[in-house]
C-alpha cells in the first residue's frame, strides 16, 4: 500500500543505534544538573517533516537534539509499499524509508530520544522540555508532532491496517483498481476519497452512521450524484473480515441493530484527523480545528519557535509536503539562530 501520511507525534522507533552514536563534536551539551542536554535546535517528533529537519539542522553543525517519542514514526509505519515518495520508482516499504530518514540524520550528528515530551515551557529561552521525565533545553525549538487519523476503533479493523484498510484514499487509491471498496464518514473528507475512489474502483460503496452527510452541499451533491456511488445510510462497520487482508465487511443498521457482511477488496476510513498539539496547546495558538497556526512560511507567536508538517497542515497530509515543511523549518531556525548570534556550529564530521 502507499504512503498514509504521517501522523502521530511520530517518534524513531527503529533501531539504527544508540542515540548518542554521533562524533563527540557534534553531541548535545551536557548539563550539570541532571538535564538531558541543551542543543541550539531541538526538534519535536520523528516522521518525515521531523527528521527531515534533523538532517538540515545536522548538516548545518547544529547539533540537534530529536525528541521523537515512545510510539513508532507516523503512519508509514503501518504502511506496507511507498510508491509515491521521490526516489524510489520500485517503491519502498513505509518502515524501511522511516530507518532510512533516521540513519541519514545520525549520521549527520543528530542525536535522537525515543521519548514522549509531557511538557515545555516557552516563557523564556533557552526553552524548555522535557521528555521522559528528563529536561532538555533549547535556543531554538522546531514543532513536528504531525496529525494522527481517526479509526473506528474495533480489533479487526487494527489487524488489517496497510492491508487493504487505508486513512488516505489519495495515497493508497491506486492499489485498489478494479477492487470493490468501502469509505466511511459523512464530511468533506469521506465525500472527497469516495469521489476520487471512482477513478480506480468500479463500486465506491459510501458508508454512513447517521441518515445525512455533514460534509458541503457541493460535495454531497456529487457524491449522490455519482454513478460510481452506492451510499448506505444509517450503517456502520461491525467488523472487517480476513485473514491476511481484507476480504469483506460485517454491517450493522444503525436503527434496527441487523447485521450482515458483504464483500469488498478494501476499506477506507475517513472521518477525520487529530493534530498532535496536546503539550503546545497552552503556548502555541491553533485555529478551529485544533491544527497550530503559522506565521509565515514556519514561524510562530513565539519568536524561535517553528512549526513543520501535518501539526499545521491539513489540506495535504503527505510524507513528501512533510519533508519540505521539515527542510524549510531548519533552514529557518538556522537564519533566526545566526541573526540572534545564538550558532556555535560544530563541524560535521560525516563517519565513513
């Protein structure tokens, strides 16, 4: 399956190393009261917009310090096949290209703790977080927490995520051709998937619990519209059935409780996203949503503090627009850095 864009304060989960594998030159300073470290960048999260940040940071000589997490990094981890991020036209596994984003960032001096940030304080700089019970601090803070994707929350459905049950219909819509797929929701974002599923299923089946969308008039219109659309009202998931992958779905009617399954070569869950802002959300504003608002390109309310990916960015939600917003986050921290006279860059020395 392709990329399900990232999400979840994604974290480097995968094993390349021990964190502090980098040359002496390029590691955190240490502390003398018990702190983890001070680092003139320290980045929030682990997923593409994250680690890409590390790695400009890194090749800038700023010795950042990644804060990733305790869960894995974003949901291409649960993605099987990447076919559309750039540079790979075999495709690549979702995990494998998450281990490369780490190992490309270690190896320019990023040093990477695979722990959850449970609180900072932006009331002054140097900043501070702290993450595991740890405190680290920071002249510059880059935010990458990225937006996890709502799921309906029943076992089946968990088994069988990147095999045939997907969030993201514009990543994965290709692999279905000639598939009879399912969509679940009522908003925009269900109306939106189902119609662009036409383009490669030959029935988009539209699953909804209530007996009318929530989504504009404009794309309900087209939705009901749509030859292509078969809509079930007053329905909802009880189950999705196989083994290896999906193979059909157990229904349930809503106001009468019957049940009964159907068959279907994929399943897509569309109702809705929630942006990872929890521990900024007293610091940092966000708008009705509750995704951070941008000044600029990457800035904030808070001079030198940054934003990058999924955290702010609901309209794309895709690994490679992640990465940009990590690449222009760095480059942005290291301007503000310089102008504040607040870099001490340290030579990257690049092992091997």
């Amino acid at each position: 399956m392709s990329e399900l864009k990232l999400a979840m304060p994604a974290i480097s989960m995968i094993d390349s190393g021990p964190a502090d594998a980098a040359p002496m030159s390029q590691r955190p300073t240490e502390v003398t009261d018990g702190a983890g470290g001070h680092s003139q960048v320290v980045i929030v999260g682990s997923g593409p917009a994250g680690l890409t940040a590390a790695i400009y940071a890194a090749r800038a000589g700023l010795a950042p310090i990644v804060l990733g997490g305790s869960a894995p990094g974003g949901q291409l981890m649960i993605t099987s096949e990447v076919e559309n991020f750039p540079g790979f036209p075999e495709g690549i596994q979702g995990p494998e290209l998450m281990a490369r984003f780490r190992d490309q960032a270690t190896r320019f001096g990023t040093t990477i703790v695979d722990a959850d940030v449970q609180q900072v304080d932006l009331t002054e700089r140097p900043f501070q977080l702290w993450a595991g019970g740890v405190r680290y601090t920071a002249d510059a803070l880059i935010v990458a927490t990225g937006a996890s994707a709502l799921w309906l929350g029943i076992e089946s459905e968990t088994r069988l995520r990147g095999r045939g049950v997907s969030a993201c219909a514009t990543c994965d819509g290709f692999f279905f051709k000639g598939k009879r797929v399912a969509v679940v929701g009522g908003g925009d974002t269900a109306l939106e998937e189902a119609t662009f599923l036409t383009r490669f299923a030959p029935e988009v089946v539209l699953i909804h619990r209530r007996d009318q969308f929530r989504g504009s008039r404009i794309m309900q219109q087209r939705a009901i519209d749509h030859p292509g659309i078969d809509i079930r009202w007053n329905t909802e998931v009880a189950e999705v059935l196989g083994d290896e992958s999906i193979e059909g779905l157990r229904l349930r009617d809503t106001q009468t409780g019957r049940e009964w399954t159907e068959a279907f070569g994929g399943l897509f869950i569309a109702i809705g996203y929630r942006p990872n802002t929890e521990v900024f959300r007293d610091w940092l504003p966000t708008d009705a949503a509750g995704y951070l608002e941008v000044e600029g390109e990457t800035g904030s309310v808070i001079e030198g503090v940054f934003i990058a990916g999924d955290v702010h960015d609901h309209h794309y939600r895709q690994a490679v627009t992640a990465a940009a917003d990590g690449c222009k986050a760095a480059m942005d921290a290291e301007r503000w850095l310089e102008t504040h006279a607040l870099t001490h860059a340290a030579p990257v020395a690049v092992p091997g």
